[in-house]
C-alpha cells in the first residue's frame, strides 16, 4: 500500500497517501490491512495492496459482516482494489493465500455482490448500458448489458418531521 507498514501521522505522508492511513499485520497465511479515510470527503481511488494470488476479502469494522471482494485488478505491483470510503470511515481487507478464482477487473457497476462461474450479479444506480470486464481462470470476458426499470428518485420537498420510536431508542 504505502512504503511503512506503520500508521502515517505527518502532514506530508498525509499529502502522499491521498487521505488514508492504514496499518498492516502479515500472519503465516494472510495479510491485513485497516485502511482509514482520515479526510471529511468521500475517497474513491484505486489502491495497490503489495500482495499477489490471494484471496480478498473485507470485514466490516462496525458489524463484523465478512464480504468477498469481487471486484480487483492483479498487477506487478499487487493487488489493486477500487476502494469507495466515506469521510472518516474504516474498512478492513484481509487477503488469504488462495487458488485463482473469477473476478471483475473493471466495471462502471457501483458494485459486484456475487460471482458464480461466469454469471455476475451488481448493483446500478441508474439506467443504461453498464460495462464489465470478468478474469476467470481460462480467459477474459467483456460484456455489455442494458439496464432499464430503475425508477427515478423520489423528491420529498416541503417541510416533513421524521419520529423513530422503539425500545433501541433515546427518548429526547
């Protein structure tokens, strides 16, 4: 990712990392990385990972929820992840020693949730032709599909009062 397996804190390494710290932790079978965007913006670049031949996978720090990450490029550096953080938020990328498996190396999806074979299955926000660059073991597959039928955004305008009630709930 970075040079230092340590935490930046100077303004200057803060300039060079476009906005994000991390720490990394290397184990026998796996590598981690917490990655932080430390900025009061949305951070959405690519980010090379000094792995290869790994498995991705992301751990949400907030409600341990454990996603494989379908969506990478491998090069000579590492592994490249299109990595979307909302201002000052963490994610945690633990990447396995692994067999190659599909993935989606490009795409103008918002995101890819599941990959079986060479069926593909993302998210769109919006209607249109949507392109996708699928690696499997034995060759690379490009296509093209249309969305249609996602319906246009519901304005709410004037003046409205949102009451959530429960037991979760502070009462004010």
């Amino acid at each position: 990712l970075f040079p230092s397996t340590t935490l930046f804190r100077s303004y200057y390494a803060l300039r060079k990392n476009r906005g994000l710290s991390f720490m990394h932790r290397k184990l026998n079978d796996a590598d981690i990385y917490f990655v932080t965007n430390i900025q009061n913006r949305k951070s959405e670049i690519p980010v090379t990972f000094r792995v290869k031949n790994f498995l991705v996978q992301k751990w949400n720090p907030y409600n341990g929820k454990i996603s494989p990450v379908y969506c990478y490029n491998e090069n000579e550096n590492g592994i490249e992840i299109p990595l979307k953080l909302m201002p000052y938020e963490s994610t945690i990328l633990v990447f396995h020693a692994r067999q190659k498996a599909a993935h989606v190396t490009s795409t103008d999806f918002d995101s890819i949730t599941k990959i079986d074979g060479n069926t593909v299955t993302a998210i769109a926000a919006q209607n249109g032709e949507h392109q996708i660059e699928l690696q499997t073991r034995e060759k690379k597959i490009i296509k093209s599909v249309v969305v249609n039928g996602i319906p246009a955004p519901l304005l709410i305008s004037g003046q409205w009062k949102l009451t959530l009630e429960g037991k979760d709930f502070p009462r004010i």
